[in-house]
C-alpha cells in the first residue's frame, strides 16, 4: 500500500497521509490529514487493528480538524501501558491536547489516559466503549463478535479477519488485557466531557452497557444506525453528531 491511503467506503473530502514518527526510539506509523492551524483530533483504534479502519470518518471530520491516528504499538500490552504509548505519541507529535475519539479496546485507552493525564485529553468521543462486566470472557466476546459481523460492511469483516490472523498471538494477548481492565472503575474519575456512541446492532456492547457508560462518566449518548465499528459503517452520521459535540 503506498504512502497515500483512502477509503473505499464513499467518497471522501480529504485523503490521509501516512508517515512515520520517532517516538522513544520506536518507529510509529501514523495517518494524518486536514488544514494546516485546525484543532487538532486524535483517533484511537481498537484490538487487533491498525489505525486504518477509522480512515473514512477521519477523512469526514478531516474538513475540521488535523486528524491523526497512531498505530499503537504490539506492547506493552495492558491498557495503562498502551496509555502511556498514546501519551507519548501525542507529545512526539507536538499535540499538547486534544479530543479523542476512540473504537472498542481504543475506548479503554483513551479512558485511561483521560484519567492518568488529564492534561492532554479536550473530550472523549468513545465509539463502542468495552468491556461489559457483564460478558468479561473471551468466549462471551468471540460470540458477540461473531453476532455483529453481519451488520458490519463485508470489507471491514474482511480487514478485520486479515488482521486477526496477521498476528493471533498478539491479539490475544491483547484481548486478555482487554479484559483486565476495569473501564467502570474509571469512568467516574474523567474530568473531560464525555459522548458515548453505540450502533444500533452492536452486540458487543449492549444498550444498556452503553448508558451505564454515558450514566458514569457524566456525559451523554448517541445511538446510530450500525454496528459495532460506526466509523466504517456509518462514517457520515458518527462525523455528523462528533461535530455537533465538539462544537
């Protein structure tokens, strides 16, 4: 894939730019976009992907805001660990505070930097927040996984498989960590506002899972046409009510 990327999903007002960024001696693959001096906006990608798949709403909200959306590193694997990889990407990056808009295993991090530093966290826009205490297995996720993929776009179903299988140990690995994390004890300690989004078809976060979200960290949510990944399926109305938030 070349230096360049964009979405197939629909046709889209700006195109990405991949580069790579030195961050504590760790190469860092990043995609950015949007006007030069626009606020900026950090994306948080999920497990077992990269950064990609929140291409096409990035590309909406692009018109807006300097968008970035780091590949978070393989390890450390916990989710503090990973909000410290963010925290540190965002420095490197010379964004001094931003929102976030995070996806599933993305939400749990930027919850954790927004508590751990929150210096550097504007909002939080969390897509699809996990993990349920409900469902706290990795057989109850697999299942509930395999439940949504039919009301995702086949191509996301797709990317998300290749990726899966491109690296399965360190999917799991994540996963387990995924798991650990208590995202419920946390919520409560976030100062920054807070918009919780949840696809309608989402089964692997519940409606009322979504509300006790929006219920402890104070904020407010959305449901939307979709399911679990709205960035990709539903990319023109999660831009639509992110805009209406952050404004």
């Amino acid at each position: 894939m070349g230096p360049r990327l964009q979405s197939r999903v629909a046709s889209a007002p700006v195109t990405l730019t991949t580069i790579r960024r030195n961050v504590d001696g760790r190469r860092v693959l990043e995609r950015v976009g949007g006007r030069n001096g626009a606020p900026p906006l950090v994306l948080v990608h999920g497990l077992g992907v990269r950064g990609r798949y929140l291409m096409p709403v990035a590309e909406r909200l692009a018109s807006d805001y300097r968008v970035a959306i780091p590949d978070l590193p393989d390890e450390p694997v916990d989710v503090p660990g990973r909000g410290r990889a963010l925290s540190e990407w965002m420095r490197a990056a010379g964004i001094a505070r931003a929102p976030l808009l995070a996806n599933s295993l993305g939400c749990q991090i930027a919850v954790d930097l927004a508590v751990t530093a929150p210096e550097l966290v504007d909002a939080l826009v969390l897509v699809g927040p996990t993990v349920d205490p409900g469902a706290r297995s990795l057989l109850r996720q697999a299942l509930r996984l395999v439940a949504t993929a039919a009301y995702e776009r086949p191509s996301l179903d797709a990317l998300v498989a290749a990726e899966y299988a491109s690296h399965p140990l360190a999917t799991l690995r994540a996963a387990r960590a995924m798991l650990a994390d208590r995202i419920e004890e946390k919520l409560p300690s976030v100062e920054a506002p807070v918009l919780v989004v949840r696809g309608e078809h989402d089964r692997i976060v519940p409606q009322a899972w979504a509300e006790e979200v929006a219920r402890l960290a104070r904020g407010r949510l959305e449901v939307l046409d979709g399911g679990h990944a709205l960035n990709f399926t539903s990319p023109d109305e999660l831009a639509r009510v992110v805009r209406a938030f952050l404004r």
